[in-house]
C-alpha cells in the first residue's frame, strides 16, 4: 500500500513539473517543419504590403522566402495588442532584410472576427502588420496543425521553414513570452 501511494505521489510530481515547465501544449508545425500554403482574407493592417482589405489569398505564399512570424490567436483581448506593437517594431527595425508579420485571427463568428482585426490594429498602432482571417477560421488551417487548446500560437520562419514556435495557453501571453518571441525572430534573419 505504501508503495502504492508513493508512486501515485511520484506520478503527481512529475505530471506538475512536466506542467510547469510548459511541455504540455504543443501547437502547430515544429522546427523543421515546412509551412505550407492556406488561403485567408485581408481584414486590416499593413497598407504598404500591396494587399488591399477585403482580398483573398495566401500570405505564406506571396511573402515566399521571406522571414516571417505568423501569430495564430482566439482571443484579441490581453497581451495579444502588446505582441503586435513589439511585432511592428521588428519587421521596422528588420526592414532591409524583409522581416514580415502577419496575424491570424481564429473563431467561430467571421464577421466578429473581422471587426476584431481593425479593433487590434487600432489599439497596437501596426503599421507594418497585417491582421487576416483563415478560411478555416474556426480551428486554424488544418496543415498547420494547430493545437486548440492553444490560444496564441507562433510560427517563426524563413524560407517556409519553421525556425521556432511558441505555443500558449489561456492567460500565458505575457511580457516575458512576448520578449521571447521577439528575441526569436534574430532566428530567422540574416
């Protein structure tokens, strides 16, 4: 019986070391991974990147080669508009190395989520970002394999190849998160 409870206690540990650590959530294609291509529609943002609002296309596809960090989000509250101002800088700061940032915003209401996309414009003054809704809006692009669970996935990458990926859950999109996900686009440029 001892033993019983040690081990179930053991279990218990780890399970909350695992948690804490942050390995639980996985979301989206990982290093390695090739981003492949997924239709979406221009809502806001960006109006020197060529795309009028209201366009249909793919944006992985037409920035090509391109250095890129795609956020995937479900909720536009929160950090989300302090993630998109630190975007905006990078790809300002990483103009000559064609550093470009596109958000994807994912739900079920496609219309809500295009007035969100204008509200988080306007609240993280991008100038440089363009805010899109997939046409798989409600779980994201199956391709990419996102997570749920997950409300704000990062892909960083380059040449279509993931370099890095942040995967967060509910409530950790955070100063600190987003300093990481910053620091990670020196990744993906030379």
């Amino acid at each position: 019986m001892k033993t019983s409870v040690s081990a179930v206690l053991a279990c218990v540990v780890l399970c909350a070391a695992t948690l804490a650590r942050g390995d639980a959530l996985k979301s989206g294609l990982q290093q390695g991974e090739h981003v492949g291509a997924f239709i979406v529609e221009k809502c806001a943002g960006n109006a020197e990147d060529g795309v009028p609002q209201g366009e249909k296309l793919c944006y992985r596809c037409m920035l090509g080669s391109r250095p890129v960090v795609a956020v995937f989000a479900r909720d536009v509250n929160g950090k989300l508009a302090s993630l998109v101002k630190q975007l905006d800088q990078a790809v300002a700061q990483n103009s000559q190395q064609k550093l470009a940032s596109f958000v994807n915003l994912l739900g079920s209401d496609p219309q809500q989520l295009k007035s969100a996309a204008q509200s988080l414009i306007d609240s993280s003054q991008a100038k440089n970002v363009a805010v899109v809704v997939p046409r798989e809006h409600e779980k994201g692009p199956d391709n990419l394999k996102l997570n749920p669970d997950a409300e704000v996935t990062v892909l960083i990458y380059r040449d279509g190849q993931v370099e890095a990926n942040h995967a967060l859950a509910p409530g950790q999109l955070d100063d600190a998160a987003i300093a990481r996900i910053v620091k990670d686009t020196g990744r993906i440029l030379k």
